[in-house]
C-alpha cells in the first residue's frame, strides 16, 4: 500500500472513497429514511416470503401506473358530458360522431327549431365501434327519440377502439353492462399495454401534464360538472380556435391557418372498411330499431377545397348504400342545394372541415329543417357535379395547394412502381404504401407527421394529430 | 389470439393457476387442452389440421418402427442362404418403412402446399369464398391454418427421425398431438424436435414461482424488444417505405429494418420462451447474437436457429446423401480435386437450401429472391475458400488480429442489410430497383423518414437508448455471461429496479400506431 493511501485512511481504516461513500451513499441507490439520514436499497429488508416479494414487486408497479395515470390520462370531457346526459334532465335528440360532429352540431339551434331538448355527444376520436358504445350509453337512463350521426369517412376505415385518449368509453361510461360487453368484445383483443395503462407518454402528454394535474384536482372536475369541461380544453390546449358553449358544443371562433399546413389527406377507399365496422353498424341500426329511436346519419358539410380535391363522390355512394341497406335516412350536407348552406374554405377553423360556429349554426338550422320536413330529398342535388358547381371559387388559403393531391410524388410512384395505371391505383391501394389506414388510426404518434410549427405553436393540431393522424399528416 | 393481447394474457395467468393447482401427473393434459382452446380462440377448424398431421405422423412412425422391431437379428451359425433371406427380408422391410416415411412427408408437404401457397399463388380472397361456401354448408370454411408452417416441420421433423433411428416412435397419441399443437411455438417457433420436447413435457416441473420468474422475466424482455425497440422503429421503417426513397434514405430504411426484424422475430421469440418457461417447458434457442457473425454462414446459424438445423439435418444432409449430387460430385472430381468437388457439391446443396428457406417464407418473388441472394453468396464463399487462403497469406493478413475481425464483421453485417431489401418490398424486381435508388445520394431526403417534428426528436432518443440496452445485453451474452443467472444473484430491490423499469418502459413507450402482432406470426 503506498504512504499516500494510508495516510488518507481514517482511524476506522476507511479510504477517501469508503467514507465518501458512506457519507453521500454515492454508488448505491438512495431513499431518505424517517430520521433523513440515507440509506441504500441494499439495506432495504425484502420481504421473506415469495408471495410477500411477488406483492412488494405488483404494488410498486401498480403505484408507479396510478402516478403516470394521473400525470399522463387526459381528463376526459367525454366522462363529464355521459354524466351530464344521465342526469335529471331527460335529452330526446342526441348527436354522436367524432369532432366535426362536435363542432358542427348547436343543440340550442335545434332546440329553437324543433322544440327538443338536445345534447350532443359527438366527441374526438370515435371510431364506429365505439359509436354504438356510446349509442347504447347515452341511452342507459335516458330515453333518446332521436339519434343524430355524424358519420366521417376517415374513422369508418378505422378498426379500432379509442384508447389512450380521453374518450374511452370504457372508461367515461356509466351503464356497467355496456362498459362490461365493450370489455368483453373488444378492449380483450387489445394489446395488454393498451387496455391496462390508457395513457401514453409522447410530447404533447408530457407538455400538458400541469394542466392535467390541475384540472383533475378540481371539485368541478371531480363533481363532473358542466363548468370543468373549459378547463378540461384549456388543459389539453383545445380552447386556442374554440368556446365551449355548453351541451357538449364546441364553438370554433377562429380560422387557423397553422392547422391547414398540417392537413393531409387520405383516399376514402370502400374495400377498406373492415367488415367489423359495418357489422357494428347494423347493430347502432338493430339498437335503435329495438328501441325505437330515429336514427338519422349525417355527414356534415365539408368545406369547398376538401370537395374540390378529394373523392367526397366515393364516400357519399357509400354510405347512401349503406344506410339504404339497413333502413336508416342518411343525409350528406356536401349534396344541399348551393343556395341553403353557403359557405367558403374560410367558415371552418381548418381545412379538415371542423366548422366555425356561425357556419355550424346555420348548418343545425337547415338540419333542423331536414328533421321536420316531409320531403327532405328537395333540399338535394342529386349529382356530385352540381355539388362542385355550386361552390366558391378557391380564395387561396396560406400553406394550402389549390391542387395538392393532382400529381404528388407518391401517388405517381406507386403507381409506376406497381404497374398500375390510373384506374388501378385508384381502386387498388398500391403495394408500396404499406401503412393501412388502420396505422394511421387512433392513436397519434411521430407518424402523424405534424410540422413543427404546427405541433409547438397550434396546440389543437396536436390534438388533430391524434384523431385524424392519416389527415393531418 | 394475439401474444400481445389482454385476452392472451388472461388465458395465459388462468392456464397457469389451473396448471400449477392440478397433480404433477396430469399437467401435460393440462398442457394439451390449453392448446387446443388456444387453437379454438383463432377457429375450431384449427384442430382439424393439427387432428390430420399428428395422425400421419403418429400412424408413419408406428409402421416404421414396426418395420425396425420386425427385422430378425443375425443368428450364430446362420447359414448363407438363411442370411441371405434376412438380408432381403430387412431390404424389405428397409423399403416399407422409407415408403412410410415418404409417403407422410409428402402428405405433409402436401397439407402446406394446398392450405398455404395455393390460395396465395390464386390470389384466392378466402373471406370471399367462405362467403360462397357458407351459404351451402354453414360449417364449411377454408382457413390458413394456424401456425401450420411450424408444426408441419415439427411432425416432418418427427417422422424423419423415427425413420432415421434418432428417436423412438411416440406410442400415445395424445402425447404426440401435444408435440404438435404445444401453443407457445404455433405463433412464430422455434421449430422444435420431438426428443427435446418430449422430456420438457413429461419430466416434473419444478416450483411454481421459480418457473414464472424466470419465463416472466423473459416475457418482459421479449415485450421490450418487440414493443419498445421494433413497433417503435417500425414508424420510421413504414414510413420509409411508403414512398420511393433515394440515397441514404435506402440505406437507413435498411438498417432500421434489420433493428426492427431483429427486435420483432428475436423478442416474440422471447415472449414464446419466456410463456413455455412458466410452465416449465424450456424450448431451444432461436437466435444467439446474429449481428456479431463474422460470415453469412455463421450468421444464418445464429439466426433463426431451428429453422437453419432443421434445413441442415432434413434437406441438406440427405441432398448430400441423394444419388444425383453423388453423380454431381463424381463428375466434378473428374475435372478438379476431391475436395474441390466437395465445394462444388456443397455449394449447389446452399444454394437450393436458401431457395427453400426462401419460398418457405412466402409464394413472392421476393422470398425467392432473398433466398437466391444469400444462396449465392454462401455458394461463392464455399467454392472461393481456398482462393480466399491464398489471397490472405499474400496480403498477410492475420486471421486472428482484431482489425481483421472487424472487417468481417462489418462485411457481414453489409451482406445481411443489403439482403433486407427483399423483404420490404413486395418483388424482386422492386426490391433490386430500390437497392439501385440506394447509389443516388444526391436525392437523399430525410425528412421523409424523420419529419421535422416535435415528437420524432422525442422518440429518437428514446429508441436510441432502448437499442444501446439491447446492444449491451446482447454483448454480454456474446462474452458469455449469462445475464438472468447474474441477475438472480442480484439484491431483491435491485431486481425490483428492472423489473419496473422493463415493464414500466412498456407502458410508456411501448405505444405506437400501426403496430400489430409478431411479423413472424405472419409467415
């Protein structure tokens, strides 16, 4: 031992480093005692027996999942609504669907017209599994006479279920028996990591774990009222283009054009809609038949440049098909008569098509008048080309394309790489795109694409990300 | 049913409860009925198939050690005549019992070819037809049977060696049905043999808890692999190949690819392990660090390892053994040495084994041309091998200094990546036009892998950590430390630490779009 050592030894024999370590526990892993003085796990006492090992090993983790629960969960509005539609009041005209659903419907309008009592329901991110969910939900103690429906294209190519999100219906739900099938049939088929921990950790959490933090400590939170749905939206940086005007109705105040640069856009294909989707429709149908509630499905105006570009033909033929088929009346708002629901690309918040309240004001009354009327069919044109001749001439909108999809890149090349010609490509998806509209789903993720303008500075992207990833990105 | 799924893991804690709660003696019925709902969950029908290929194989084996069993034994004294029957009485007997082994190879061969690659190579659309079909007989329905190209290998494997006087002909058949239909190794292997199994099933298992924590453990690895490192860099490979990419995007699709195969094939593999080791039942091995081979050859042993076995023991032993390649190798000697010949009769023998394993995988012309690829390779290094000697000691190259060893395994490395492009792309055709976009750097475009996003500067990091675990974990392994017995040896609190961190980092990040069950599970 050289002399320098020793020295550095005190009277118990300890090096520099032994007593450093002694007294910082550097090395070891530290927890503070009662006394604060520290100690390292090492000298933590395990638990004897094997079960009592097992148990410390499942509270620990189930410990850590309550703390990311409550950091990472979104507060969910859906839950504070479900509580509100099974309160006293009884609601006899429901709105379901997803978020244009949500912003395209007044409840105060359709009440001034129709003289019900209306609530709407729709709400981001609802695949059609969960819209019978929710269906059957709303209708557990109340007794809805009608349904409204918003159908979007885009979820009808989803096979999924909401998780992750704060529109699980599984968990904002009420009526145990539903919550209990929903279980059954489909969170089972789920991945475990999905089903047992409905959070996720990506960068949007992460940003809004204050507001999440807050708001569920509130009494309007917790007492699932009314008030705590602004907040919930201020948290989950949904209030920047919208007011919550009450009965479920998110009003858009403002045009944004950071969300149009996010807005892309993905073919309506009917071969993509998987057959559980339209066996689930049946049962929304065979449900509300049992019941007897008018189930009326709609699909909400979409603004010019959306029909102006994209296949709206496609998806309209479809579901006139469908609903035909199961004797349900279906209304496309894109087919009115030009001179009934006027609008520009600049009466939405954004491209995708969720509309500014004025215009969604408007869009209710005419629905209203739709409900009421003998021969609604009057209110339509019957062909997509008098659609298009009805609308405005493209304005231009900053970050938008008047033609984007006409000749992009990786249309052409899938095309050329399978050796399909025009016709193929559009009724076969090519080989090469790889991701199913199913990957483009539920759940959002770096795969929604999102610019960095929009992800940091439009918080309501981010949350369009998660619901219309393929669209946005 | 999903491996990944909630409601596998249910059927999973509520086999084990039933399985640890039952007498010792009756575990392996327990072990057999698990399959057979296991089976049920994907369709009943399932059970059909397993019911037909245990029967060939159970009734082959049974005739061909009746054959064996019959043949008389040589007596002292024997006259020549009477040895002379014998001989052509044990000729007989020979040929019945290879006839019985044929013939249950090619039924066999036969229930794949017709339930796997017919309806692919027709382009059959089955829900369509079961459609048709079900509106005559409502029970009738054709289905790709579950897990078939695994267990058909697995019978094969059983005849094969029965036939072979490796093992011994299993006399009960629901023993044999187990072998079969065991459900840890119907979703994606390893193909296993029956004389390794057969012990694993019957023997006693040992104490409940020591089982669950060591497959557990493996489960958690296997999950972290496949959900944290491969569907994570999954979105990247996806999006990388929804496009036509160019340059450096090709090289970098390739890489992630070979990281997500990796993480998918060797961490569902885990997960099987990890599922068959809570019920006591250890399965081989199915990868052993392939990325630190030093040649293609080394690799493809360390990579899926069953399968490569079985095409050593079952296709390329007996093509060694197959009259014309002995004809092959006499003619070759004729115009080289001996052991020239041997290379040349090796080399074809790699070349067809690859094709195999290639079309094993799928009808595509990309499975043919992945195996062709690596085929060839494996075919030149054989044939050069001597040149290879003589180029060395002329360049003086030490086989054993370190750079050298680098060298290999980068080439080897680049070897395997390049041969990756098969499988991301639908034909060889596109595949090998891909590899060629690969030389244009100069229309490199990262942002069509890498958005220039929030959250792709959030999950790179991420994913970059997860690989540098499974790179150490892996290296470990290649010095030959045994990370689980080390980890046993470790403190309670400290085994806790990774155990939460394993499964914690699955719950976290084990979250992405577009990610779905086991690639292999496909195949």
């Amino acid at each position: 031992m050289r002399i320098s050592e020793i020295r550095k030894r005190d009277a118990s024999g300890r090096s520099d480093t032994a007593r450093r370590k002694a007294s910082t526990g550097r090395g070891t892993f530290l927890q503070r005692n009662g006394a604060g003085r520290c100690v390292s796990l090492r000298k933590l006492k395990a638990p004897k027996s094997r079960a009592g090992k097992a148990a410390v090993l499942i509270l620990i983790n189930i410990a850590v999942m309550l703390i990311s629960a409550y950091l990472l969960k979104q507060p969910s509005i859906l839950e504070t609504e479900l509580h509100e539609v099974q309160g006293e009041t009884n609601y006899d005209t429901i709105v379901v669907g997803d978020s244009h659903g949500e912003t395209a419907v007044d409840p105060d309008v359709l009440d001034g017209k129709l003289g019900t009592t209306s609530f709407n329901c729709a709400r981001r991110i609802m695949p059609v599994k969960d819209i019978y969910y929710l269906i059957r939900e709303v209708s557990y103690r109340n007794d809805p006479k009608t349904i409204l429906y918003e159908l979007d294209p885009f979820y009808w190519t989803v096979p999924g279920i909401s998780l992750g999100n704060d529109t699980s219906v599984f968990f904002a739900g009420t009526d145990p028996k539903n919550r209990m099938d929903y279980f059954l049939n489909e969170m089972l088929q789920q991945p475990f990591a999905n089903v047992i921990a409905d959070y996720r950790f990506a960068p949007r959490n992460a940003a809004q774990i204050p507001g999440t933090a807050w708001v569920k400590l509130q009494p309007a939170y917790l007492r699932h009222e009314d008030r705590s749905i602004p907040m919930i939206m201020k948290a989950l940086y949904l209030g920047e283009n919208y007011e919550y005007r009450g009965r479920g109705f998110r009003y858009g105040t403002t045009w944004s054009a950071a969300l149009n640069r996010s807005y892309s856009y993905e073919k309506f294909r009917a071969k993509n809609v998987p057959e559980s989707n339209l066996e689930y429709f049946h049962k929304m149908a065979e449900f509300c038949r049992e019941k007897g509630v008018r189930l009326v499905c709609f699909y909400s105006a979409l603004p010019p440049y959306r029909l102006r570009n994209e296949n709206e033909y496609d998806a309209h033929d479809f579901f006139t098909r469908l609903c035909a088929e199961e004797g349900v009346e279906y209304y496309d708002m894109n087919y009115l008569k030009a001179d009934l629901l006027p609008r520009t690309d600049y009466d939405y918040v954004d491209v995708d098509g969720h509309m500014l309240g004025e215009l969604a004001e408007r869009q209710t009354s005419v629905l209203a008048e739709i409900l009421a009327s003998d021969r609604p069919q009057m209110m339509f044109v019957d062909s997509y080309d008098e659609v298009l001749a009805g609308l405005p001439e493209f304005m231009g909108m900053p970050g938008i394309d008047p033609a984007p999809w006409e000749e992009t890149e990786s249309e052409t090349e899938a095309q050329t790489e399978t050796g399909a010609g025009p016709l193929e490509a559009e009724t076969e998806p090519g080989p090469e795109t790889g991701t199913g509209p199913l990957e483009a789903e539920t759940e959002p993720g770096p795969e929604t694409g999102m610019g960095p303008l929009e992800a940091e500075t439009e918080p309501e992207t981010e949350d369009m990300g998660e619901t219309r990833a393929g669209k946005t990105g | 049913m999903n491996i990944t799924t909630l409601l596998f893991m249910l059927f999973l804690m509520a086999g084990l409860l039933i399985y640890y709660l039952i007498p010792g003696r009756f575990q392996w019925e327990c072990l057999l009925v698990l399959s057979a709902v296991f089976l049920c969950a994907a369709d009943w029908r399932n059970l059909l198939y397993i019911a037909a290929v245990t029967g060939i194989s159970f009734a082959a084996a049974l005739r061909i050690e009746k054959q064996y069993s019959e043949e008389s034994l040589p007596e002292t004294g024997e006259t020549s005549e009477r040895r002379q029957i014998r001989k052509a009485e044990k000729a007989k007997r020979a040929r019945k019992a290879k006839h019985a082994a044929v013939t249950a190879v090619v039924l066999l061969v036969l229930i794949l070819v017709f339930s796997k690659y017919v309806p692919e190579a027709l382009g059959l659309d089955l829900s369509k037809v079961n459609k048709a079909l079900q509106e005559r007989w409502l029970l009738l329905k054709l289905i790709t049977p579950f897990g078939l190209s695994y267990y058909l290998l697995m019978a094969i494997s059983y005849v094969l060696d029965v036939y072979w006087k490796r093992d011994r002909a299993e006399h009960n058949f629901l023993h044999l049905c187990l072998f079969i239909s065991y459900f840890p190794l119907l979703t994606q292997g390893p193909i296993s043999r029956y004389s390794q199994l057969r012990e694993e099933f019957f023997r006693e298992h040992g104490s409940a808890y020591d089982n669950l924590k060591a497959g557990a453990l493996l489960i958690l690895w296997g999950f972290f692999k496949k959900m944290v490192i491969a569907d994570r860099i999954g979105v990247f490979v996806r999006r990388g190949w929804s496009g036509r990419q160019y340059g450096l995007n090709v090289v970098i699709c390739l890489i992630f690819y070979g990281i997500y195969l990796y993480g998918d094939f060797s961490g569902g593999i885990d997960v099987i392990r990890g599922i068959s080791e809570c019920f006591g039942v250890k399965v081989t091995e199915n990868f052993r660090q392939p990325y630190f081979s030093k040649s293609l050859g080394e690799f493809w042993r360390r990579w899926h390892i069953s399968l490569g076995a079985f095409m050593k023991d079952y296709v390329f032993f007996p093509l060694a053994l197959w009259k014309p390649f002995k004809v092959l190798k006499k003619k070759t000697k004729k115009h080289m040495s001996s052991r020239a010949a041997g290379r040349v009769a090796a080399a074809v023998m790699d070349l067809i084994v690859f094709l195999i394993v290639g079309v094993w995988h799928g009808m595509g012309s990309q499975y043919a041309g992945w195996g062709l690829y690596n085929g060839v390779i494996l075919a030149f290094s054989t044939l050069m091998e001597e040149r290879y000697a003589v180029w060395k000691t002329s360049l003086h190259i030490e086989e054993s200094s370190g750079r050298y060893q680098v060298f290999r395994l980068v080439r080897t490395l680049l070897i395997v990546t390049i041969g990756w492009v098969f499988d991301c792309k639908d034909s060889a055709r596109e595949a090998i036009a891909m590899f060629f976009r690969a030389f244009l750097l100069g229309r490199t475009d990262l942002t069509r892998i890498f958005p220039e996003t929030s959250e792709a500067a959030f999950y790179l990091p991420i994913l970059f950590a997860a690989c540098l675990i499974l790179f150490w974990v892996d290296l470990q392994h290649e010095k030959g430390i045994s990370l689980r017995e080390k980890f046993a040896g470790q403190s309670y609190f400290r085994q806790v630490c990774v155990w939460t961190f394993l499964f914690q980092a699955i719950l976290l990040f084990g979250r992405t779009v577009g990610a779905g069950g086991f690639m292999y599970a496909n195949f």
